[in-house]
C-alpha cells in the first residue's frame, strides 16, 4: 500500500513527453534530485527529506537558427562508475553538465544537413567520457535504428551468460539489445508491431518495454524471446521504471506497480500485480522510483505544476 | 518536434471558429422581412460563413499550410484569425475576438487530450471539415475547395506512422500546455473543473488497437502460453467496437471535433484573474520576442496565398458581438488584465478606420498605451505591405 507524500512544486508544468521524470538518488545521505522539462527549459530540484528544503535550478537548451524556441526533449542524470553527469537532449543537440547542473562540460550539435528540421535519423551515439573534465568525444554511432530513438536503457554487466548490457528503442516500437565494450555489439533485435516504444528498462537479462497501445511486454535480453505480455494501460505508457519492482505509468492517468521473479522450475519470467494508483484527471508523463529498494515514487502530469510523491506504508 | 501540425491545428482551430460564429449569428437571426438595416439576417450568416470558408481554404493559402514546418507562437497564430474572422462584412472588436480565440483553442485542447489514439486527431479533423461542408452545402465551388484540402490531408496524412502521431500529439499538447480557461459549456457538462482542468474518464471504450487492461500472460522460452492472470485495473474499460473512417465520406465513430454549440447551448466563457494568470503566459507577453522577425515574415508568406474579399460598396461592417450585451463587451475589454495586453498586430484597426465610425470609436476607447516591441520602421513597412494584400 502506498500513501500520497507532500507533492514538491515546480516553476513551470511539465511538458507532454515520455520519461519526463529523471531522479538522481545520492548514496550519500537522503538528498534527492529531481529533473523535469518543461519546455524550452528543464528544471532541477533537490530536495532534502529532512527539511523539505529545495534548491531550484533552470537550464536552457542551447539555442540555434531557427524560428522558434529550442525545445528539450530529455533530461537524464547519468551514473557512471565514476562519475555522474546531466545530459540533456533537444533537436538541436546534445548538451552534458556536471551533475548539479552548475557547468556545461560538452555539447554536440546534431546536424540535420539538408532534411527539414524533425527528421530524426535514428542513430544511436556513443561517448567516451573521461573521469573529469570536459573531453567528451563521439566514439561511435551504432546504426540499426531506422526512426527516432525514444529511450535507451543500461546495466552493469552481470557477469555468468548475459552480456547484455545496453538496449534503444524507437518510435516504430522496435528494440536493439547491444553488448558494449570498445566497439559496441548488436546481440540481438526484437521487431515492434506497429506502435512506438516510448520506454525501456534493462534489469538481470530481462528486457521491460513499455508501448504505445498500453502494453507492457518482457523479453529475455540475450534471444529476445517473448516472456510476459501484460495489457497493462488504456493509453500510451510514458515512463517505466525498474527497483527490482517494474513501474508503469501512463497517459490514461495510473501508475502500477508490478512484481518481477523467476520460477525455480522453469526459470522463466514471471509477473503479479502489486498495486495501482490513479493520479485523476492527469496525463502522467514521467514517473520514477525514488530509492533502490522502490518503497518511494514519484510522477509528474501534462500541465501539473509540481511532482506527486508516493510512499509505501 | 513535428513540423506535420500546422495544418491540423489551423483546420481544427478554424473549425472551432466557425461553429461559434455560425451559433452567434443565428441566436442574433432576424427573419429577413423584418430587419432592421443593421441587424443580422439568414442570408448574411450564409453570407459570412461562405467568405469565410472560402478564404480559410483558398488553395494558395493551403499550399503554404501544408509545407513542413515548426508551429509559430500563439500570437503570430491568432493574427491568422483576426484576419481571417474579418474575411467579410463581420467586425468583431478586440474584446469579442479575444473571447472567440479563447472559445477556439479551449475547445481544441480539450479534442486533442481526449483523443484515445495520436492518430484520432485526424478524425478529429475530418469531424470539422464534414460539418464546414454542411454549413456551405449551398456552393459548390467552396465545397470542391473543402473536398481539395480533405483529399491533401488524406495524402499527406493517412500513411504516418503511429510515432509520428505520437509527435504530432506531443507538439500540440506543448503548444496548448498551460491554458486554463474555463468554458461555461464544458463546466455544465462536467468535461472541465471549477479550476480549469478537462476530466480525463477512466472508463469507456479503450483506443482501437488497445486491448481492455487487466491481463498478464506469461510464455516459455518456446513461446507457447504457460499462464494466464487477472489483475484489477482500477479503471471501467470496454473494447471498442469500430474504427472511425479516414475516407472523403464516412461514419468517423469519434465524436469529437463535431459540433457542440446549439441555440440551446450557447457559447460562453468565464474568465477570473486567477485562472487566466499563468506563469508561462506571462512570461510569453513580457520577455522581448526575438523571433517577431521571423514571425512577421511567416504571417507575410502565409497571408500572401489569403484572398480577402473586400466588399465594394456603400455597405457598412456588420459588428458581431460575442458577449450578450454590448455593455458585457465594453466591461470585458475594460476588466482585461494587464500582462494580456494584446501585442498583436492590429492590422484590422487600419483598414476599418475610414469603414467605421463606430468601430473607431470603440477602437479609441482600447487603444494600447505599450507599443509592440517590433513596431519600428521596419515594422511598419511588412505591416503596410501586408494590408495591401
């Protein structure tokens, strides 16, 4: 059973994208950040638990030629053994800060060439990042995707026969599972069916895709075969986040919660249904877990000008 | 984001725009025999509607909508309507037009939010473009028109995938994103909240394509079917039971998008200072806009392919009020808040000076003390030239 927590409020509305709720949980401490687009800007929020203080911070896309504003597609805080960086993604480019936001260490302009702006090529790159300091470089593109990359997913690799460790998605719903490494490695596709596939988590060989007709399918990373289809959401799922519990949340308003194991017998994968919450009247577009061992959530609304948290009693 | 939206957001926009006016000027119809010089008769509703339709799809303006392109601002947009809400013997002053444009993209946001599938906007504007044909069934040369940019949207449309729906979605839920304004007819049917958000149900049929929530099937490594289980949703859903058309003529399913207004309903808003005074509005009004250049030189190229037909003669402008009483329309030009001070550019106010006295006169009691940013020499010229169109 969970419970509504204080909701933390926010400068502007979140924008109508998927995954537009990105949570950095410090090992040190309770402190949390918290990420959420707006629009042309993104916003930073830490927030301590102890004091319910916030510090806010607004970083704007880089801008370009063009007639109208950049807007930010994602902003996500990645954790690297080393280090931790912000990296937020626009049409125009791709721009990384420190991650508090406060330095802008790299940028790459993605060029269009002669397309018209919003044709999105697919390409999937790959940087070298270097303990500190700013010398980022484009190391790779990996091809395999033919429409817009809607999300990629990572894991540290487990060691023993997977060696799965990263997965894209894009917008006709089809899934690359990648092995990285100095030169990265396509292990294997799993073809979509005609809707889009706004978001992916990669845990312990499992593959967790959320879709565009609400479904939420797992796939065993290594051989992309089928395990669990659930027909979870009436509307798009926007955000899918894994604890070791799946999140899912979507635009018909609910976030559930499900329970991933695997059968001793068979050792296949295997699902139950935990706990759902409806955010009424409230297109959700982000939604994250706010600790590793998922007791706490959080979720952000088309037009809803503040987080929702949620805890576990 | 997608630069595919232009088109239907203007179509569904304009359609929007004339279900008002159509409403309007037949709750004001005064049977022809019986009119005053100045009252609105049957004949000068058609009339209005046809010129209207007619300079919404004359065919070198839709060649500039449909070329791919970003969405412009909110302003540059509404200058469009004010044109195009002029394309006739209708007036319709600052307060009345501001109500409309409110009533237009309300009404919008709400068809796009609720549409099950990214997809269903297109049936959305199929839902405007049947009902324009009814409100013009009289001529034929304007239906042909209607029939030509139908055909266009099914070309350019119909083959888009799914994502790119999605994208289309995204990018108008980003344009509307932040406009709260209540609308008395979607408060009485229990669409919108007292604060100005629409209700999203949780119950109905669930978008074509969908399966109803609340199954978990479970697979071995051969892909046969080892289990089967229930979970509660939480929601009311039931499978649909037909896709709507994306033929010229068809049962689209869909009901939004069609006509909400009758004599019986009629158009209103309610407006406070509180649910008109976002952040994000305001911070679009105040902030200088660097991209107005850009803008007018947009609005130039699209109003260029705009044939406005000026009516000859003697006839004065005919003015259309939105609000109930002409003293309603004073109050709400009066009462308007500040940081809403319309930086539009009043292209109309030229024009209509030598029409219309009395236009004038209200036009003098508006007069906006903040010059527009742009308003410089360089300005005035692409204004001058754009009256000239």
């Amino acid at each position: 059973m969970f419970r509504r927590e204080h909701s933390i409020p926010l400068r502007g509305s979140a924008a109508a994208l998927c995954n537009n709720l990105s949570v950095l949980q410090l090992p040190t401490g309770n402190l949390r950040h918290f990420g959420v687009v707006h629009g042309p800007s993104a916003q930073l929020l830490s927030a301590a638990p102890e004091d319910g203080s916030l510090v806010q911070r607004q970083l704007q896309a880089k801008e370009g030629a063009g007639v109208s504003p950049t807007l930010i597609t994602q902003v996500h805080w990645c954790v690297l053994p080393f280090r931790v960086l912000l990296v937020l993604t626009s049409h125009r480019g791709i721009q990384m800060f420190e991650s508090d936001g406060s330095i802008m260490v790299y940028w790459h302009a993605l060029d269009t060439g002669d397309a018209p702006p919003g044709t999105w090529s697919g390409r999937v790159l790959v940087f070298d990042i270097p303990a500190k300091g700013p010398n980022i470089m484009l190391s790779e593109e990996l091809a395999g995707h033919q429409t817009s990359i809607t999300d990629i997913a990572t894991e540290p690799v487990q060691g023993g026969d997977c060696m799965a460790d990263v997965v894209t998605a894009d917008d006709s719903g089809l899934l690359c599972v990648w092995r990285s490494g100095p030169e990265f490695t396509l292990v294997t596709r799993i073809p979509g069916f005609g809707v889009p596939c706004p978001s992916v988590k990669l845990w312990q060989g499992i593959v967790a895709a959320g879709y565009g007709n609400g479904q939420v399918r797992l796939y065993e990373a290594m051989k992309g075969t089928l395990h669990v289809q659930i027909s979870a959401h009436a509307r798009t799922i926007c955000a899918l986040d894994l604890a070791p519990e799946l999140l899912s949340a979507a635009e018909d308003t609910f976030v559930h919660i499900w329970k991933l194991s695997r059968s001793p017998e068979s050792g296949s994968i295997e699902v139950e249904h935990c706990h759902g919450e409806c955010v009424s009247n409230t297109q959700l577009c982000g939604a994250r877990f706010c600790d590793p061992s998922g007791s706490s959530f959080a979720v952000t609304g088309y037009d809803l000008a503040e987080i929702l948290r949620f805890s576990s009693v | 984001m997608s630069v595919r939206t232009l088109p239907l957001l203007f179509l569904n926009l304009g359609g929007e725009m004339l279900y008002i006016l159509d409403q309007r000027l037949r709750a004001q119809n005064i049977p022809g025999d019986k009119a005053r010089k100045d009252e609105w008769t049957e004949v000068d509703r058609k009339r209005v509607l046809n010129d209207i339709v007619s300079t919404m799809f004359n065919r070198k303006f839709m060649e500039e909508l449909f070329k791919p392109q970003e969405l412009y601002s909110k302003k540059a947009l509404r200058t469009v309507y004010d044109r195009l809400a002029h394309a006739s013997i209708m007036r319709l002053n600052q307060a009345s037009m501001d109500k409309l444009y409110d009533l237009m993209t309300m009404a919008f946001k709400y068809q796009v939010l609720l549409c099950p599938r990214p997809k269903d906007v297109l049936l959305v504007t199929f839902n405007h473009l049947d009902a324009i044909k009814g409100l013009i069934q009289d001529s034929p040369t304007i239906l042909h028109q209607v029939d030509e940019t139908f055909r266009q949207l099914m070309e350019v449309y119909c083959g888009l995938s799914a994502g790119e729906f999605q994208l289309i979605r995204q990018t108008l839920l980003i344009f509307f994103q932040d406009l709260h304004i209540r609308v008395s007819i979607f408060l009485k049917d229990k669409v919108q909240n007292s604060n100005g958000r629409f209700v999203l149900p949780v119950s109905g049929p669930v978008p074509w394509g969908t399966e109803v929530p609340g199954l978990i099937r479970m697979f071995n490594h051969k892909g046969e079917e080892v289990k089967k289980i229930k979970f509660k949703h939480g929601g009311n859903y039931v499978t649909a039971t037909k896709e709507g058309s994306f033929e010229l003529y068809g049962d689209r399913v869909l009901k939004l998008g069609t006509n909400m207004y009758s004599l019986n309903r009629p158009v209103d808003t309610q407006t406070s200072g509180a649910s008109k005074n976002s952040t994000s509005r305001a911070q679009e009004n105040i902030a200088p806009n660097p991209l107005a250049k850009e803008e007018l030189n947009f609005l130039a190229r699209l109003m260029g392919g705009m044939e406005i037909k000026n009516p000859s003669g003697p006839e004065p402008g005919f003015r259309l009020n939105l609000f109930t009483t002409d003293d309603e329309e004073e109050q709400a030009a009066l009462t308007k808040p500040e940081e809403l001070d319309n930086k539009v550019i009043n292209i109309q106010a030229m024009q209509d000076q030598q029409r219309s006295e009395e236009l004038a006169r209200i036009l003098g009691e508006l007069e906006v003390t903040d010059q527009p940013r742009w308003s410089t020499s360089k300005g005035d010229d692409l204004l001058a030239m754009m009256d000239e169109l």
